[in-house]
C-alpha cells in the first residue's frame, strides 16, 4: 500500500516521513526561487539532500502555479518554457543531487510567471513487504520569474479585524493588490498597524516567519491575516505598508 505526501511551501521546511524500511529524510534547498527571463537569472539549480541510509529515487516535475486572493493554488501544464536536467535521479544515502533550470521561454515576456517545482521521491517496490505501507514525500518549490523590466508595486486596499481560524485569537487582516507586471513579496515589507490608541510594527523577518514570502502575482489580489493578536480593547484597525523590493 503507498501513501503519498505532497508538501507546498511559501517558508522553508525540511522534511521527514517514516516508510516500511525505516525513517526516510529529505532536504530541499532553496524553496523559494527568484529568476529572470534573460540574463545570468534566467539559469537557477536546487539542491536535494538524502539524509537517510537508503537511496532516494527523486523525480522533478514542473507545473505552472497561480494562487488565488485566498492564497489557494492552481496547477496547470508549465509548457516548454523550462529545460530542467536532470528530471530524474537516483540519490546516495547521504548524497546529494543537483537539479538544473534553464528559461528557454520568451526572453520579452510582459510580466512575472510562477511555477511550481514538485521534487518527489519515487515510489519503489518493496520484496516480500506486499501489506506494510510506504510512504513517499515531496516537496513543492515555487519559482518566479521576472520580466526583463519593471517593479513591483503593493497597493493597500482594506484593513480589518478577523478571528485567525487557527489561534483563535483577534488579529488583523489586510488586503493588497500587485498593480505592476513584476510579482511581489509581502515578506519584503514592514507593517505599522494601529487603532484605538494601540500600535505595533511587524517587522519583515516575522512576516516571512509566520506568512511566508507572501507571493503577491501581478494583477492579483491577496488577503493576509497579519501575526500579531489584539488587545480586547481594539476595534477598528489601519495599516501602513513600506514594501521595499530587493529587485
């Protein structure tokens, strides 16, 4: 029986699953890639560690990605815009395996394009264990790549006040929209957040901690619950973001 385990990251994550031979590890570096359509970024390489004491049979498939103002993804054939080498391969235990991209697309192209790397371990048949389960992983590295000119740009549109579904707590939330052809980073910004004679500064580091990079695509809108809990005496919230891109 297998059991397959994807995982899409915005934040790193190192990986463990445990499979019918014992405990399986794999590392991933980086997780997050930034490329251009011409120039010395139009060529990137991640980097895959087998930590464990089998081999790894690892396979690299790449999808296009796009997320939706709630941060949803949505997957779709990549084209031929990538040449990716190796897309298979088999990794020592305890070696490691470099994967190569190479942009081939239109080097003019009007505005960034996302993509989702999947490195997967490939599921291998296991003697005389047909009822134990295997477990494979994968992970998801996003790549973005940037127009030859052009930057981001982050326009605030709404502050509000929301119960995170996950702490429980009352936190703000805040709405941005990508008004250029470039992809933002959220995780590139400090945010002032005040009201009721209550203030606090979210400084870029935590934003990439608790959210992510925080993929802003052009043209598109996301929603972002801030990580900073109100006092019960807050009740109307405003923001200020100071997006400063490194492009």
């Amino acid at each position: 029986m297998l059991l397959r385990l994807l995982i899409f990251a915005l934040a790193p994550v190192v990986l463990f699953a445990t499979a019918c031979t014992g405990v399986m590890a794999m590392s991933v570096s980086p997780i997050e890639v930034e490329m251009s359509s011409v120039g010395m970024k139009s060529r990137a390489q991640i980097t895959v560690i087998n930590d464990s004491a089998d081999p790894l049979p690892v396979e690299a498939v790449l999808q296009s990605l796009s997320l939706n103002e709630r941060g949803e993804k949505k997957l779709a054939n990549a084209g031929d815009d990538f040449l990716v080498f190796p897309t298979q391969a088999m990794i020592a235990p305890g070696g490691m395996q470099v994967f190569r991209m190479q942009w081939v697309g239109d080097p003019e192209i009007l505005a960034s394009k996302t993509f989702l790397m999947s490195l997967n371990q490939v599921p291998v048949r296991m003697k005389g264990r047909r009822s134990e389960v295997q477990v494979v992983i994968g992970l998801g590295v996003v790549i973005n790549v940037a127009p030859p000119t052009g930057l981001p740009k982050i326009r605030l549109l709404q502050t509000s006040i929301v119960q995170d579904p996950v702490s429980g707590k009352r936190r703000p939330i805040i709405s941005v929209e990508n008004v250029s052809n470039v992809h933002a980073l959220l995780s590139q910004s400090t945010i002032s957040v005040s009201g009721d004679g209550w203030s606090v500064t979210i400084p870029s580091g935590l934003l990439k901690t608790k959210l992510g990079f925080g993929l802003v695509q052009p043209g598109r809108r996301r929603t972002f619950i801030l990580p900073v809990d109100l006092p019960s005496g807050v009740r109307n919230v405003v923001a200020n973001i100071d997006f400063r891109p490194k492009r």
